[in-house]
C-alpha cells in the first residue's frame, strides 16, 4: 500500500480550468519520506510544474522512485478537468480526462540517472488498461492522488484568511470518478519549520456517495500558496511528500 499512495503522488496532471487567477510557470520538487515504527526513509522524488495560459490552468507532478529495498517503482498520473466559478464563490470541477497510471519497470529499464523512455511496462491504470497485478485498494489509491492534484489550483483560489479554523467546504465534481472532495481548515500557524508561515488543510474525495478513507493532510505556504507537505496515515504507515 505505501508504494501505491507515493506511486500516485508522482504523477503527470493536466488541467484545463477557467482561471480567475494568474500563476506564472513554476517548478517545485518534492521528497517522498515512509514511516513505519523506527523506519524514516526517502523512497522517492518528484518535481512539479504550475501555470495558467489564459483561462487554462495546468501542473504536472512526476518523479521516479529511489532504489529501496530491492523495489523501484515508476508512475504517472493524468488528469483533465474545467473548473468553473459557482454562486459561492467556488469552482465547481467538471473532469474531462481522468487516468492514472501503476507501472513498474524491469531490472533493464532503469540506471543510476533514472528510468528508461520504455519505462511503464508492465502497467495497470485506473480506467482498466495493462496486465501488471495490483489490488483494488492500489488502483483506488492512484484514482484519488489524480483527483487531489486540482489541490494545486485550489490552495490558490480559496480564501482562507476568511475562515474559521474548523470551517469546512465542498466542492462538487461531475465526470470524473470523484463526486466531491470536502476540505476542512485547520488554521493558521506561525511555524516556520517548513519555511513559511502555513495554512493548515485535510480534505477528502468521495466517491458513490461515501468517503473515500483516505484523508490526507496538507501544509500551505501563506505566501506562495504552494503545498510545502502533503500527508496522509495508511495501514503500512506514514507517507509524506515535502517541498525540497
């Protein structure tokens, strides 16, 4: 489990949104760190880019795994989507394109400077493509890391020096595998250990009508509205993905 939820994190996500803000092109990379008991270990890196074009918003999160316990690991996700400004003031998410991608590469497909352009074979993706054996549990784990990556639009959207810590808000989604996603806001905090000030997030994806159980848990810059950490607590244990 702990490799599929990391595997969905550095991922490729596209979307076409209607902007009402301006983000100029950035690249942000990321740590991936596991823990579980004594273990605290880097499994992975992963670099994201953002930016709007008009009234299209896009960002693209993909890495490769680190060699770990004899395991080493590719992925991809993709995601398109329109999100369109709602009486609340809120984008409403309509999902054009959803797919994402397990992959894992063989022995020859990988050297010490990363993967192979024949990285991804075998695979398995959430729409149902590929042959490569991965449970139910990891496809649905790779689904919802697709669905989160609109997070990067709404960190920058949403007001949060207008909420309450507490406040909660939903946002629909139509046309994806998601129905919504509720976020809950925990406050802010002077801490800068990551850095910067931080808006403190936990939000979670629904789908046919229940949640998903998976909750995970970002920390904001205040400034740059960028997710510094992005958690969430599985049964194998703790995965997290920190700005670098």
């Amino acid at each position: 489990m702990k490799r599929l939820f990391f595997a969905g994190m550095l991922a490729l996500a596209a979307f076409g949104a209607s902007a009402q803000i301006n983000i100029p092109f950035q690249q942000i990379n990321y740590k991936v760190h596991y823990h579980w008991g004594v273990v605290d270990v880097n499994i992975a890196n992963g670099t994201a880019t953002i930016q709007t074009d008009g009234d299209n918003f896009s960002a693209t999160l993909n890495g490769n795994s680190i060699p770990w316990g004899g395991r080493i690991f590719c992925v991809s996700d993709t995601l398109q989507a329109t999100m369109t400004p709602n009486p609340s003031g809120l984008s409403s998410e309509h999902v054009n394109y959803q797919n994402g991608w397990y992959m894992k590469p063989r022995k020859d497909e990988y050297s010490g400077a990363g993967f192979t352009a024949n990285c991804g074979i075998p695979y398995k993706n959430i729409v149902g493509e590929g042959n490569l054996n991965a449970s139910d549990n990891t496809m649905e784990a790779i689904t919802i890391t697709s669905d989160m990556l609109a997070m990067f639009y709404y960190f920058r959207e949403i007001d949060f020096e207008s909420m309450n810590p507490g406040q909660s808000l939903t946002i629909p989604i139509s046309g994806g595998f998601a129905n919504e996603v509720t976020l809950t806001y925990n406050g802010r905090s002077e801490d800068t250990s990551l850095g910067s000030p931080v808006y403190s997030v936990d939000y979670e994806y629904a789908y046919h009508g229940a949640p998903s159980g998976y909750p995970v848990h970002s920390e904001v810059d205040v400034y740059s509205r960028l997710p510094l950490l992005i958690s969430a607590q599985l049964p194998v244990g703790h995965v997290e993905m920190i700005q670098d």
